[in-house]
C-alpha cells in the first residue's frame, strides 16, 4: 500500500496472484536482447518483468561517483568556454572519457533491457541551475536526440505546477504542469528522462508498470480486451496541432512491428477526444479496456514506486513502460513570484525526450503524432511557427508561447 498522497484516481482490483506469475523466462534482472512477440501470443523476454524481481532498488540504480561527477564538471566548464547555447549542445561538446560508455549502457538497458534505469546523486543543489542543466542536457545527449515537447518547442521541459487556468481539469492542459494525478500513460518519445530538482512536500510518487506484463496478462484473463486494445482509439492534440493535421488522431494501444509489440497508451488525452464534435464516444468495451490497462498497471504484482529525491534521473522506454504520478501537496511557503523565478521552490523534474540511434521501428501510423518515424529523429510535437527553446525554468503559457514565436 502507497503512503498517504499516493492514490491514481483509478483504484487497483485484487487480481490473482497465478494470472500475475513472471514465466521462467522472464525472471532475468538484466537483459541487452529485445523482447520477441507475435501478434496476440504471449510476449518474453527482459521486458516482460514483474514488481518481485525490482524490490531492491539497487537493482535497477546507478550511483555517480566522484570520477564521474568530476567527468560532468569538467564537460559543463567545457561548455561554457565555447559559449555555447543550451539547445545547440551536442554529444561531441560534451565529452566524458568514461562515464559516456556507461550512459551508453544505460541507453541500451532502457531500450532493449527491462525498460527503466535510475541514476543517482547528480549534485543539484550544489550546482548553478544553469550547470544542472548543462549537465542533465549533455547526458541526455548520449541517450539520444531532443524531442519538443508541446506547443512552445520546449526542448528541456519542466514538470512543475505552473497553475494554469482551469488546472488540471481542464481537457486542454498538459497535467504535468499542474498538481493533479497523472494517470498511466506513455509519452510521444522513445524515451523520457526526468531530473528531479526537488520533491514535492506531500506526494508526487513516481510509479511504472511493464506494458509487456499488463498485455501477457489481459492475453491470459480477457483476450477479447487485447482484441480491442489493438483497435485504433481516437486521441485529443490538446490545442497542439502540427501542420496538416486535425485536431484529434487515431492509434492502438498495442500494435506490432517487426517483432516488437508497441504500446502507446494515453488516457487522458482518449477521455477529452470527444470533445470535437466528429470524435464518436468511446464504446463500453474499450472502456472496460482502458480501466483494465490502468487495473493491472496499478496492482501490487506489477506496480513500481519510487519518489524521485533531488539528484536523481529516471530514465523510461516508452514502448514497453507505461508510468504515472500520484497528486502532490507543493510546499505552502512559496510566492507566486518564486514559483517562476526560482526553478527550485517547488516541486520540480527537468524533463527530456528523447530518441535513441537504437531504438525499434514503429508503423507508419505513428507518423502523425510523431511527425515522422525514422529512428533516431521522430517523437515530439511540432507546432507551426514556433522555435526550438531550452528554458531553465516553467514558464507561464501566454507568456512562453509570445516567446516560442520570435
């Protein structure tokens, strides 16, 4: 059970612990081979993982050490020297003699791995935020390429309570720049890596699932909800709509490629869908698949958590991970002037996503949301007119988008 301020808005259903057994296969804490999957027949492999085999958290953490945060000094002293803006770092600006073979490492684990990494112990508070940047921009930059990640081409994004009209409620904010739950969900990324600068008060937890695992078991226990789930389900853009597309798009929860099952799994954004008016509303049974998705990712079998502390990277492959964040209460000694003007006064994760040189083959289906799917430069959300941006902070939404724009 999660402390208090840890509760997704969906509840967990008491689920049988022979339905949620890991396979022999599959109780493996490492793995550099891609998971193998045919169209509606069990999945194996590193990907299909279970809570029991994770309960160390050792297990799955990497801890800087002194060299490597020497390393990291060094590479950010380096680009600062060249003068060098944010967004225009690259892999070959930041040089780091060793520790970039292990991020390298880390890279591979999350894409043809078990899905997940962590590291720890980046030295956040002890830093300028301009060098926490710098630092967390150029690991990022091994793992791979920097995707927008709304309507502002925010290329170093911010997940933080920003207060924006309506919260979240309201069908067209992002929640993660509100306070509210997060509900399971992947991103528009092959990747997605989050800083923690600083926890919230109450609350806030990190939680993660195997997409791989929710999929085995619904094969087992409903398959008709796998049928479903590999239908298309209509999406809502939020208001952040790429040239030449509408304002909704369509995609499977589960689909296949090459021998990979991909999952794309976006509650939030197939709930307010039907406010356009040419989006039908969801059927019962999709319904009833959407709520078992988020049943089996929030059971005690398969579910992991985590509270990000300062310092720490999490780092998620989104085809096979969904993930989620419980509500939080923000520290009550905050000014709304510090909420903007200082990047450390509440709850607050620097975010990157990203895509790897490595990473599997999508459908062309994913083109739309993605704005492409070539490996290594697709994901994100690209907006007419706007510029690539790498604030060192959240920004107000009327005021950042006049600045995405010039």
């Amino acid at each position: 059970m999660r402390p208090i301020g840890a509760s997704h808005s969906g509840s967990a259903t008491a689920l049988s612990s022979a339905v949620l057994e890991a396979p022999a296969e599959t109780r493996q804490t490492s793995g550099r081979h891609a998971s193998t999957c045919e169209p509606f027949k069990p999945v194996t492999g590193p990907h299909a993982w279970y809570r029991s085999q994770y309960e160390d958290v050792d297990s799955y953490s990497y801890r800087f050490s002194a060299a490597d945060i020497a390393e990291l000094a060094k590479a950010v002293a380096d680009v600062r020297a060249k003068g060098l803006e944010l967004k225009d770092v690259k892999k070959s600006d930041f040089v780091l003699p060793k520790l970039g073979a292990k991020l390298v490492e880390f890279r591979d684990e999350a894409v043809n791995g078990r899905g997940f990494v962590l590291l720890r112990g980046l030295p956040v508070q002890d830093w300028p935020v301009e060098d926490v940047a710098i630092a967390y921009w150029g690991i990022g930059a091994y793992w791979g390429k920097a995707q927008p990640q709304n309507r502002l081409h925010h290329l170093l994004g911010h997940v933080k309570d920003v207060n924006p009209p309506g919260g979240w409620e309201n069908p067209v904010n992002r929640v993660y720049a509100t306070h509210g739950a997060q509900p399971y969900h992947t991103d528009s990324s092959d990747l997605v890596a989050l800083l923690c600068l600083k926890p919230a008060k109450v609350g806030g937890y990190s939680t993660w699932a195997s997409s791989y695992s929710i999929y085995n078991s619904l094969l087992q226990t409903q398959p008709q909800l796998v049928e479903a789930l590999a239908q298309e389900f209509y999406l809502d853009r939020k208001d952040e709509i790429p040239e030449g597309e509408g304002p909704w798009f369509k995609l499977p929860v589960f689909s296949w490629h090459k021998g990979n099952l991909i999952s794309y799994f976006e509650n939030s954004f197939m709930a307010s869908a039907s406010r356009h008016k040419d989006v039908p509303e969801m059927t019962e049974l999709q319904k009833r698949a959407i709520k078992a998705v988020e049943e089996l990712a929030d059971s005690a079998e398969l579910r992991m958590d985590y509270v990000l502390q300062a310092g720490d990277i999490q780092l998620l492959h989104n085809h096979s991970i969904v993930h989620a964040r419980t509500a939080f209460v923000d520290h009550d000694d905050v000014s709304p002037v510090a909420i903007l003007h200082e990047p450390t006064a509440k709850r607050h994760l620097m975010r990157l996503w990203l895509a790897p040189e490595n990473d599997w083959e999508l459908p062309e289906a994913f083109g739309s949301r993605w704005g492409g799917v070539k490996v290594g430069d697709r994901g994100g959300i690209y907006i007419p007119n706007t510029v690539p941006r790498a604030p060192l902070d959240a920004e107000m939404w009327e005021v950042a988008e006049e600045k995405s724009k010039a």
